[in-house]
C-alpha cells in the first residue's frame, strides 16, 4: 500500500464518517448540561465564581 493510496483512504474516510462523528460528539456535549438531574452541579457550578475562598461548603 503505497503511501498515496493510504491518504486518500484516509481523506475518504474523514470525509464520509469523520463529519458524523464530529456532529454527534457535538449534540452529545451540547446537550450534556440538559440532561435530567443536571440542574444542581449545574447550579453549584454558576454559584461557584461567587463563593469565597475563606466560606466554609
């Protein structure tokens, strides 16, 4: 297999299944903070700019 072909295996390749791939980890992760039961880490992780390094948990 020459050196070549392996690139347009692997150009074809990222080009047909390399999208999809990228597409589905994208909604995955955007929708990740949505899931059921997320609302409080994702609560705890707004109010955390806000907490004091001196405040007790």
């Amino acid at each position: 297999m020459s050196l070549h072909s392996t690139y347009d295996m692997l150009r074809h390749l990222a080009d047909s299944w390399g999208l999809l791939v990228m597409a589905l980890v994208f909604l995955g992760l955007a929708a990740w903070p949505f899931r059921p039961g997320a609302s409080a880490n994702n609560e705890a992780a707004a109010q955390l700019i806000f907490k004091d390094e001196n405040d007790g948990e």
